[in-house]
C-alpha cells in the first residue's frame, strides 16, 4: 500500500508529478491504482475561473490515465464526492461537481477504467457524514468511504477475479 506524500491538487499537478509519485523507472510494481482527481480542479480562483477548466481537465486526466496505465496495474477511477451548497468554511467556491465528474466518466470509459462510484456511495448519507460547510467528512463518514474504496481495490488485486 503506497499513498503519495501529499495532496494530489489539481490534476496539472498530478501531470507534473506523477513519474516521481509512481517512480517510474524504479524498482515499485503496481498491482492497482486508486485514484481521483477533480474537487481542486473545479474550485474557483480569484479571478473567477476554475483551477482547472474542463477542457484542461479532461486533457490532463487522458495524459495522467496513459501514463498510469504504462505501469500494468489495473486503475480504478474514484468520482468526486459532493461539494455542500451555501457558504464553506473556509469560504471558497466550486463550479460543478456533476460536470467534472461527466468529464471524468467520459475519460474513464473510453480507456477501460474501473469507477469506484464514491458520490453515489455517500449522496444518500451526506447529510450525516459529511461535515457541515466542509468538503471533508466526519470521522464515520471517512469510515465508510474507506470502506468503500477498500472493497473496490480488493476486487482488483490478483487472484479476484
């Protein structure tokens, strides 16, 4: 089990990163790839555009798919969880989860991706799981999205099938 030592953000960060995060060229072996990029790309800056725009997003998501896909393992797309509406804390703002997401889908689809369908998990309990004007979760809610992506990753590894 690896986890990259910092916050993915954006996926232009995830292109710029990626080959050291996977060590490409290294020794490391990949059987699956978890992954998700999406809630940094779509957050708004100061000047009122997202981090990321769609267009932008969907490129850097084909480059990062194709490069994790050079490794062999077997990738499973994450979708972005739900953005609550009204105000957040801290205050910041997003364009449209279900866009991106569409986006993403689209992308996913097209290379044989596995989605690990977390929005849906969590959208009927979000009310109780996620934390009031956050993005994040409580602890029971971080529970149960763990439990959700640890159930998908196993049904990936060698021999599941």
């Amino acid at each position: 089990m690896h986890r990259i030592p910092t916050n993915g953000g954006p996926t232009r960060n995830g292109v710029a990163n990626l080959s050291k995060w996977l060590n490409t060229g290294g020794n490391d072996q990949w059987d699956v790839i978890h992954f998700n990029w999406g809630i940094h790309d779509l957050k708004h800056m100061p000047d009122g555009k997202r981090q990321v725009e769609p267009a932008d997003y969907e490129a850097n998501l084909r480059k990062l798919v194709d490069q994790m896909k050079a490794t062999g393992a077997k990738l499973i797309w994450a979708t972005t969880t739900p953005i609550p509406d009204g105000p957040l804390n801290p205050p910041r703002t997003f364009g449209s989860v279900a866009e991106y997401n569409a986006i993403a889908a689209k992308v996913m689809q097209e290379k044989g991706v596995v989605t690990d369908d977390l929005y849906q998990e969590i959208q009927p309990k979000v009310a109780k799981l996620q934390i009031p004007k956050d993005v994040h979760f409580t602890p029971a809610g971080s529970e149960a999205l763990a439990k959700t992506v640890a159930a998908s990753i196993e049904s990936q590894l060698p021999g599941k099938k």
